[in-house]
C-alpha cells in the first residue's frame, strides 16, 4: 500500500494543465510558440510563418510540450513533454533532426553553452544526456543512447539552464531546492560534482536564469511559489538578494484579490542588456518589472505593466540585449479540452530604456495586435486564431486552470499529510484488531 | 504486508533498554513520501543550540566579553540512526566532535533524544556532542550541512529495498552519492555495514563507480578505531551478531576529481 501512495507522488502533476510556451531566437530569427502537443514557429526574418520537417524519422509530439530551448548558438531548437519524447530541431532551415525518447515524461530540457549535448529532466528527477547535433557528415548516430549525469531525489525539476561561461548546469526543484553542478569536460561520464545548492525559496521553485555582467561574472536570478525573485552567488551557494512581489502588493492587485497564494511567480526573463528581469506573477494580468543590478548585487522594484484584465502570461521570452519581451498565454491538459482551446494569446511589450527609471509618467504598454511586427500573419501562426471572441473564452479558461493548478502545487504537502495520517490510523486499528 | 528482510526493524525486541517498547514503531518509514516536520531552510537556519547546548549556548548573542570563541561544526552524521547505539558508542571517542543522528521515524527519534538527555543526565560533562533530529536524509541532506563540512557519515544496516523498482529507495545511490561528497570534505570516510549481501554489494558497486570515492585501503580500516563499532555498537547490529549473521561492510574516502 505504500507502493501506491509513492506512485501517486510521482505522477501527482499529471492532470495539472500545461501552460503555453514561448521561445525567442537569440539572434532574433524566429520565435517559438507550444501549446499543447503543437509547436509553432514564426519565421521574423522572412515574415511567415515555419512549416516544420521531421528528419528524425521519430514520432511527432503527441502530448503537452513541457519544455522548448534555443540553443546558446541560435541553431539549435528542443522540444519535450509528456510524450516522453524530446525533440533536437535544427533552426536553419527548420527541421527535425533527432527524436529521442526518454522513459519517463520530460519536465525540462536545455543545450550545453557549445550546443554539443542536450540534457532533459525527467518526472523522476533524473538528469539525461545526449549528443545534440549531427556528425560532421550530417549524420545522427542511430543507436546512442541518453546516459543520465545526475539526479534531484524523486522531485520534479521545473527548469534547467546551463550557465553562459558553460562551466555548470542549474537544476531547480518543486521541493525548494536549486542544485548547481559543474558540467565536467566529458559529461557522458556523470556530473557528479556539487558545486552549491541555491537555498532559500520556501516554496516550488518555478523558474531559474542566469545572467552576467557584460564580459564578467555570472549570476543566478530564480522565482518560486514563495512570491519571491532571488538572486544568487551561484558558485558560493550566497544568496545575495530577495525581492518579494508582495511588497508591492498596491501595485499588483484590486484591494478585494489580496490572496497570498495567487502571487506565485510563475516566470522570469532577462531582458534590456540584462539589466531588467521581467517576471510574470500567477494572479497578475501584466508584468512586474525588478531593476537588476549586478554590480550592487541588487533586485529593485521598477514598475507594474498592465494588460487587459484577462491576460496573465503563462511564459515570457526576450533576446537578453533587446527590449522586446514576448509574453503567451494558453494552456492545454484541461478538462474538456477541445482543439479550439489551444488556442493561446500573443502580446508583445517593447522595453524602453526609459523603463529603468521607474517613470511613472510614462507608459509602456503591450503592442496593440495591429503594431505587432508582421501583424496578423505572426498572431494567426502563433496563437491559432484572431478571433476575437473566441479568445475571450479562452483566456477565461486558462485562467481558472491557471488558478486551480497553482493552488494544487501549493497546497500539494497538506494533502498528503493528511492522507499519510489517515493510512497511519487505519494501520493502528488493524493493529489493535488483531 | 509482505516480509522484506530480517535485518529490518530495530522495532524494540532487543530489551536493552526497558523503555524502548513504549517507543515501538513501525518497521519501515517510506523516504518519499512529502515531509511534514520541519526542515531547515538552508544549513544557517539549522538551530544548534537546540542541540548542543554546551557548545551554542542560547544567550550567546548578548556575550558582551568580546571572546568570540568559533563554536564547532557538526563533523559526524549517522544516516538512519536507529535508536541511536553508533552514536553513544562515538562519543567518548571523539568528545570534541559534534556528531548528529539522522532518523525518519518519530518515535525512534524521539527515544533517541530521551537516550540522549539520560546519558547527559547521569554522566556530567560527557554526550553532549551528540544528538538527533528526524529528517528524510534522502531529501534534505543540503538542509543541515555546508559544503565539505563532514568528515565521517555513517550508514550501518540500512533498509533492503529489495524489490528492483524501490532500489532509488536505497540510501546509498549514485544519485545520493553525489550529495553525500557535496557535504563531506576531502578525505572524509564515509563508512556502510549491512547483513544482507546484494545490498552489500549494490553499496561497494556504487561507491566504487563513483568518481569523488575511492574505497580505504584494508591496513587503514584494521587500525581504524571506529571501523569495531558498525558491527557492535549498533541495536541493528548487536541483534546480527546474536543471531551469528554474516556482515558486509564499505569504507570509502572523499577524494577530490581527476579530470583526464
Ligand atoms: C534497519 S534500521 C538501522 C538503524 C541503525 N543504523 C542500526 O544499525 O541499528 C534503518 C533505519 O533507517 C531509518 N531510515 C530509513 N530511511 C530513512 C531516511 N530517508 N532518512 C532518515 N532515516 C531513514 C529507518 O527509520 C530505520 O530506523
């Protein structure tokens, strides 16, 4: 009967909603959306939207895509999910040159810095790599295999990312904890090497990102289910500063919609030459904006971005140099779910450098959809549709997705205490029975 | 439920200690389930004068003398504790070092602070270097200790888990392995024991494929004082040995990464 409750720990998760996803090319070629098992792609150089090859002589997605990376390179693209599979694109052309299939469900997935290997997560917090790319001959090697490197003990990891100076590999947990390993020179071999563990969030952590000061030392920003933004020394394990969005609580909600658990940060994204981190909180429709400043080893509070009331983005995407940020929202995995509710919504909010000041004058504001770069062509590739009304009825049910599986993550412990308890006293009683 | 293993279940026969029986608990705890005790955020959050006492006094932040004396660190951890045998046993032979019992049953837990206070109790001066506290040590060892902060872990007659798919239930993994060298410092031993032989040999094979262990040589393990007590000093190993059961042991050292 234990056996039971361990299974159900593990796959608790599975019912949960899969938030929409987006990914920008870090040369700004292309932007990636994934919504459910579909993954599309807009070509921003050539104005049209990528139909997708698959070389790889695998399997197409089939269920909700966890997880999608670019390459540190820009030519390199995954995918991965609930499939099990994880999906190496080549971007240029786009096509698929490897389907790998993983035992379990993957969680996250990320390419070393030399976009030699790509590693993937996981539901067991298992840690696997493989070699990402083609042979010098355009070849995929047919028989290798995934080895994994590491693992975080029977938790799921909720992002992965390798350091930009490539010498270690972030992994961030639903049980509060960050790991950084050290990406040895032959990683096949394991990465077994601890360099630090990032510890302080109280809560699921839900989203880790480097960032560096321009020619210099990296850092670590995170965002959990605790409310807060933290910024680590990554290599001493230091945490060097907190932001708690719920100190500017004024800011973020109508005095009736307070509710501590709705303030989870759901992601976080380096944007403006690194200097500002844009973080999508779960009950706010629109973006915070936190002042990052390396060098005083600080997170500060800039300003709240507003969009429509039903708008609150599932994933947020920016070149780290360009004050473009791409924000999605949708989701999949929901009950009653039909293919029209895979539908997602597309916002794009350009950054001004102006931003930094903290102007309360001034507003920055999502691009209405008749500014957005290539217009209706990019919406209708990303999002599905243009149709109005039908994207009300989304948003509406993504949001209480959105809502009933933040609160299942949070309140995730309690239930099973309560339950261990149950099977505690029915085990008493037998006991005295007999 | 189906029998695992003899070597299962320091639940209170061995009678030693008459208050044992008012402490019986089930057999086995299942390490994956979510924790509903306290866990310290991070190692600084980790209350030792709760603890030892002696060495971190509870007033000591208002000590105006100015004699700021490095209080020490907890160098010992015995993994799955038990009722907490190794640990008394430790303590005279070590009394300057801080040693802590790692145990996720309550009530075993609970006795072995109660052992704990006794011995302190009626021996003045001596145990006050040990203590426990109840904890999944497959989850939140990085909780309680800092890097490269130990020098000896302990884990004597572990859970089997026998079954192929509970085998990540195990202690000792090469996954945990890499946790257990984040916490220990080079040079550090880290010291297992069982009754059951294919544990035995999981324990010594994943060691031994781990880059950052190399196993101690045999003349170092026969002058090592500590090496007598994994098979004696236990309550798991005192009832081995009662029943003339054969042992097998692993003693590993922390070594620092060879990149070829
Ligand atoms: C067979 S007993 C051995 C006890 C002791 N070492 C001895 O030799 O007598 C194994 C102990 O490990 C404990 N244990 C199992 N999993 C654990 C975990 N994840 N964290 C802490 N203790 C654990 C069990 O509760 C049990 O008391």
């Amino acid at each position: 009967m234990e056996d039971t409750a361990v299974e159900e720990a593990e796959v608790s998760g599975a019912a949960e909603f899969a938030p929409a996803l987006v990914a920008a090319h870090p040369f700004g070629h292309s932007v990636a959306v994934a919504v459910g098992p579909d993954l599309r792609v807009f070509d921003l150089q050539g104005g049209c939207a990528v139909s997708l090859s698959d070389d790889s002589g695998g399997p197409a997605h089939s269920d909700a895509i966890r997880a999608i990376t670019f390459g540190a390179g820009g030519d390199l693209f995954a995918s991965a999910g609930d499939d099990k599979l994880v999906k190496v694109w080549k971007t240029g052309p786009w096509r698929c040159i490897r389907t790998i299939t993983s035992e379990k469900r993957v969680s996250a997935v990320a390419f070393s810095n030399d976009g030699l290997y790509v590693a993937f997560a996981d539901k067991f917090g298992v840690v696997w790599l493989e070699a990402a790319g083609e042979d010098d001959e355009g070849h995929v090697s047919a028989d290798s295999k995934p080895v994994s490197i590491f693992g975080h003990y029977c938790s799921i990891i909720t992002s992965m990312k390798f350091s930009p100076d490539g010498r270690f590999i972030a992994t961030a947990d639903r049980d509060f904890k960050i790991r950084v390993t050290l990406f040895p020179k032959n990683p096949m071999k394991g990465a077994t090497e601890i360099q630090s563990f990032c510890l302080g969030h109280t809560e699921f952590v839900s989203c880790i990102a480097f960032t560096r000061i321009s020619g210099g030392s990296c850092f670590l920003l995170s965002g959990g289910g605790d409310s807060a933004v933290r910024l680590w020394d990554h290599i001493n394990g230091c945490l060097l500063d907190t932001y708690d969005v719920r100190d500017n609580v004024g800011e973020l909600s109508e005095p009736n919609e307070t509710e501590d658990s709705n303030l989870a940060i759901g992601n976080i994204c380096l944007t403006n030459n690194n200097s500002m981190v844009a973080v999508a909180i779960q009950s706010l429709n629109g973006l915070m904006l936190l002042a990052c400043d390396l060098v005083a080893k600080k997170l500060s509070f800039l300003k709240v971005i507003r969009t429509e009331k039903s708008y609150i983005p599932t994933s947020l995407a920016s070149r780290c140099w360009e004050g473009l940020l791409w924000t999605v929202m949708g989701a999949s995995n929901m009950p009653n779910q039909s293919v029209s509710q895979l539908l997602t919504r597309v916002k794009i909010i350009p950054l001004a450098q102006k931003d930094v000041q903290a102007s309360a004058g001034h507003d920055s504001a999502a691009l209405d959809d008749t500014e957005v770069p290539h217009g209706e062509k990019l919406l209708l590739a990303l999002q599905g549709s243009l149709d109005g009304s039908k994207q009300e009825e989304v948003l509406a049910a993504v949001l209480a997705a959105l809502k009933v599986s933040m609160h299942k993550m949070l309140v995730k412990k309690n239930y099973s205490e309560e339950r261990r308890e149950q099977r505690k006293r029915g085990r008493n009683d037998k006991k005295i029975k007999n | 439920m189906t029998r695992t293993s003899g070597a299962n279940g320091g639940g209170g026969q061995s009678g030693k200690l008459p208050r044992k029986r008012f402490y019986r608990a089930r057999a086995h705890s299942n390490p994956l389930s979510d924790s509903h005790f306290p866990i310290p955020i991070s190692p600084d959050d980790f209350d030792l004068s709760q603890h030892y006492p002696r060495y971190y006094p509870a007033d000591k932040g208002e000590r105006g003398d100015g004699e700021e004396v490095e209080a020490p660190l907890i160098r010992f951890a015995d993994v799955g504790c038990g009722f907490g045998g190794l640990l008394v046993g430790l303590s005279p032979l070590f009394p300057d070092k801080l040693m802590i019992g790692m145990e996720l049953r309550d009530k075993v837990t609970e006795y072995v602070k109660e052992r704990v206070l006794a011995l302190r109790a009626s021996n003045p001066g001596q145990y006050d270097n040990i203590s426990v506290v109840r904890t999944n040590s497959m989850k939140y060892i990085p909780n309680y200790f800092r890097k490269a902060q130990l020098s000896k872990m302990f884990f004597l007659f572990p859970d089997p888990h026998f079954k192929e798919k509970n085998h990540r239930r195990r202690v000792i993994s090469m996954q945990l392995l890499d946790e257990y060298a984040f916490v220990m410092g080079v040079g550090g031993i880290i010291y297992t024991i069982t009754d059951v032989e294919e544990l035995g040999v999981w324990m010594r094979s994943c060691l031994e494929k781990h880059p950052l262990f190399e196993a101690v040589p045999e003349e170092e393990i026969e002058v090592d004082p500590v090496v007598k007590l994994l098979s004696t000093a236990t309550e798991e190993g005192q009832k081995v040995a009662r029943n003339g059961g054969q042992t097998f042991q692993a003693i590993f050292r922390r070594i620092s990464l060879q990149e070829e």
